[in-house]
C-alpha cells in the first residue's frame, strides 16, 4: 500500500541511548530550573528570579523504571549528579548495582522517588503502569518523565 502510493517507510531499530538520556535530563532541568519561563522573561527584559528557583537534584532519589541500554544510560548520568538512583526491572543489571544503583519494588519505588522516569517498552504488562493507584503510593510534588511509550501513563 504505501509503496503504491510512494511513500518510504522506514524504522529505527535503535536509539542513541545518550540521545534519550540527556533529553529526559533536559525535561527535568526544564521542569525543574523553569528555564522555558527564565527565558521568556529574560526576551521581555524581566530578570526576576521570582517563582523560578527549583531544587538541587544533588541528593535527591531518582526513580528509573526499566534498566535496558537507555535506563542504565539514564542511571549512570543521573550517578554524575550526585544523585541516589533507585531502580526497577523485571532483569537486574550487577553492573548498574555494583555503581551504586539499588533495586526495589515498585510499590517501594513509588513511596522513594523524587524523581521518576520512564524507560521502559510498552507490552502489555508495562500498558498503563502509571495510573491513578500508583500515583497515589507516590510523594507529593513528585517529578514524572515518561520518554518512553505515551500508554505506559493511564492519563
């Protein structure tokens, strides 16, 4: 059908595992340092810090579902900031434990993080494994970055 209409179709077998991983960092500093607004501002010649101060991410527990190639890329940055990692996977990696990543439960997860995020693909037991129960198991004002599959959130 699409070659009769010449349309390419293509795929990507793989992702820059880097790639995904400093953008999900990028989601956080941008959620968290406000600098989409920051920089509104400053373009208006406001160089108010008002409501633009976030939090420092050293030290605080950063939640990673799934530990595949771009998990464990995410782990390991997320490690450089001085952060506790805690993760969850259906496969532990000894190699992300032995740098000082912890595995949990998800109900454990949920209650720890900070910070959550999503790394994880979208089959039918990872369908919708944030929803409103395991929004409520976690802190308030928690952080969650999903840059994984859209349906892994119950929205």
């Amino acid at each position: 059908m699409a070659e009769a209409n010449h349309i390419k179709v293509t795929r990507v077998p793989a992702y820059s595992p880097q790639a995904v991983t400093e953008h999900a960092l990028a989601l956080i500093l941008t959620l968290n340092r406000k600098t989409h607004k920051a920089y509104n501002r400053i373009k208006k010649g406001n160089f108010s810090l008002n409501n633009l101060i976030g939090f420092n991410l050293h030290d605080k527990t950063i939640g990673v579902i799934g530990t595949g190639k771009i998990g464990a890329a995410f782990c390991q940055i997320m490690l450089g900031l001085g952060c506790k990692v805690v993760a969850y996977d259906i496969q532990k990696q000894s190699t992300l434990e032995d740098k000082g990543v912890t595995y949990l439960s998800l109900e454990e997860l949920y209650k720890s993080a900070d910070i959550i995020s999503l790394h994880c693909p979208l089959v039918p037991a990872t369908q919708h494994l944030i929803d409103e129960n395991s929004i409520k198991q976690m802190k308030d004002h928690v952080m969650l970055i999903n840059t994984s599959r859209g349906a892994l959130i119950d929205t």
